[in-house]
C-alpha cells in the first residue's frame, strides 16, 4: 500500500467503525454520569449500581448469540461484529438517555 494514498475502505467497513465510535463516545458518557451519581453530584436511582454490574450479563449473551447466529447463516466477518456490538449499542444508548434526562430529587 502506497502511504501517499489515502486508504479507501468499503461501506461496511466505514458502518462498522461509525458504530463502534458512537458506542464509544455514549459508554464514556455514560460512565461519567454514573460516577457523578455515585459521588452525589446528581440524583440516582437507588438501584443504579446494582443494574450497573447485573446490565452487563445479559448484553454478553445477546452479543454472543447475535454473533453466532450472523456466523452460522454465513455473513461476513463485518455483519457478525456489527451484530454483535448491536446489544451493546442499545444499551449504551438507552442509558445515556436515561441518566442524562432531567430528574426531580
């Protein structure tokens, strides 16, 4: 590969590392939310850590199901990782949203 040229990567390729850099950039915030949380700087529900740890079992199963399921119908290696990280999308997702919307103490 010539390093003046720019590297041209195929459509699934560019739908996999958007995907993966959008799970990125909602887990961090979602991190920082949580943290805020459990330091008292914003309001929490009580259960929040507990579901913290328990979310993180149920989205492996899914993801590895979900993979091998893509794996087995025969799709390409793009199709099973973007399957794959597809549970944990939704889930980072929903609790952006869930922990960044307005609350009441």
């Amino acid at each position: 590969m010539n390093p003046m040229m720019p590297m041209i990567l195929p459509a699934s390729q560019v739908r996999l590392v958007s995907q993966f850099a959008r799970i990125a950039i909602e887990s961090n915030m979602v991190i920082g939310l949580r943290m805020a949380g459990m330091m008292g700087l914003m309001v929490q529900a009580p259960g929040e850590p507990f579901r913290m740890v328990a979310e993180k079992h149920a989205a492996v199963s899914e993801s590895l199901f979900a993979m091998a399921s893509a794996g087995m119908r025969g799709h390409s290696t793009e199709r099973m990782l973007s399957a794959g990280m597809r549970p944990y999308g939704r889930r980072t997702r929903a609790n952006s949203r869930r922990l960044s919307a307005p609350k009441s103490a």
